[in-house]
C-alpha cells in the first residue's frame, strides 16, 4: 500500500517548485550536510531600476516534522515578497552529521552558517517550539545575522525545571516517550497534545505517520537529551533584537 504521506510529499514538492521555492543542500563542513528550501529571486524585469533584495526570513521547524512540512503554508504565502529560507535541522528531512555534537548550539551554527554560505547577511527568524530554541541560540551566538525572531509554543531554553514540570503535567516520563512516539497510539496522542482541537482521524493515517516521520531515533533521541539544561547552567542572554515571544495553550 502507498504511503499518503509519501504521495503528498510528491505533491507538495511539486508545488513549492512550481512557485520557484526549491530545495538547496548546502555542505556546512565535511561530514555535515543541510537541506534548505529556498524562494527563487525574482529579477527586476525594469530596465535602469536598481534591483532590491528582499528580505530574509527564515523557518525554523518543530521536532515532529521537516521544514517544508511544517511551515507549507507559510512559505508559499511569503515567497512571493520575500527570501524564504526553511531549512531542515540535522537529522530531519534531507540533513545529516558525522559529527557527535547534539545540542541546539550545535544546529544553530549549521543553520548560521548555512545562510551564509547562501549569501544571507541579515534574517528574520521564525520559530516552532524545538526551532525556537534553536532561533534564540542564532539570535544570542550571530546577532549580526538575525535582525529580528518571532517564537510560539517555545521558551529560552528548556532547563531541568521547566522540562521536568512539563513532562509531569503532559503524563510523560521523558520526552523520547512523547516526541518519538512507537505505536500508533503514541502518534495519536502526539498531535492532540500539540495542537488545539485536533481533528478524528483514522487510525490508518497514523499509521503512516508512524513509519515515514520518526527515522534517525537514536539521534533525535540523543537531541533532546541535549536540549535540557541545568537552571545553575542557564541564564537570560542580552539579545540586541526584536524579539516577540508567542505562547499558546489550551
């Protein structure tokens, strides 16, 4: 049986091509390779005008699926007057590392540096809760870089207390049994905690979730493990930028 999920990915890839959005891997170091999703530039068909780049924004992805996936929509309604940029972290879609290194540092130097490789010098960062942290690590390491973030379903960083009172208020004993769900069950529960009001699906359809989402286990499993830190080890970095903080419940 075909997977629903493979035959949309076919279908979206298609369309973010047909509006000129399309995929660039970029070698950020040997051993380490980015996939981002980047809008065409547009040239200025006007002869004599000086031709004005646009401005950067750049979409950072939760942990539950790749870029493109996730922010779809967003892209292609800002592809049009923008610099698009929506990159999968390592580990996800069409990224991947020798290196051991699994902290969200980790991943926001290879994004940094991914963007420059590309030519970006000043960004915009958009970020879902796992791509929030990493976006405030970009903002606090490369302020040169990132002019302004916007963060939802995020915080600072994800230190022991918060991540403890968390998982305790979710009914999880660690965030792989959450996150990295193992039956379809656990796919289920997934997105009804994640989003508000989900809708009734088929039990099929998790399914297919279950077997095309979750590759590359033991190094997700390794990031989130990374992504907690001690409250002795945390403190509140001076960001020169704009920053706007979303938080959404239920």
């Amino acid at each position: 049986m075909v997977s629903i999920f493979s035959v949309y990915k076919f279908i979206l890839h298609g369309i973010m091509k047909l509006v000129g959005v399309r995929p660039q891997t970029v070698e950020i170091e040997p051993g380490t390779i980015m996939n981002f999703w980047v809008s065409s530039h547009i040239p200025n068909k006007i002869e004599n005008t000086p031709k004005k780049s646009k401005p950067a924004v750049v979409f950072l992805h939760g942990f539950a699926m790749d870029g493109i996936f996730t922010w779809q929509l967003q892209v292609l309604s800002l592809a049009k007057n923008y610099a698009v940029y929506a990159p999968d972290f390592l580990f996800f879609g069409g990224s991947i590392t020798d290196k051991l290194d699994r902290s969200p540092e980790f991943q926001a130097e290879c994004v940094a540096k991914g963007l420059r490789k590309m030519g970006v010098e000043r960004c915009t960062l958009v970020g879902l809760s796992y791509g929030g942290m990493v976006g405030f690590k970009m903002a606090e390491l490369y302020p040169n870089l990132v002019e302004y973030i916007v963060a939802t379903c995020s915080v600072l960083a994800l230190t022991r207390s918060i991540s403890d009172a968390s998982l305790e208020r979710l009914g999880f004993k660690c965030w792989p049994d959450y996150l990295l769900p193992d039956s379809v069950k656990g796919v289920r529960n997934m997105f009804e905690i994640a989003a508000y009001k989900f809708p009734h699906l088929p039990d099929w359809i998790y399914k297919d979730c279950l077997e095309v989402m979750f590759g590359n286990r033991k190094e997700k499993e390794e990031l989130l493990e990374a992504l907690v830190v001690d409250d002795k080890n945390f403190a509140i970095a001076d960001f020169p930028q704009v920053v706007v903080l979303e938080l959404v419940s239920k």
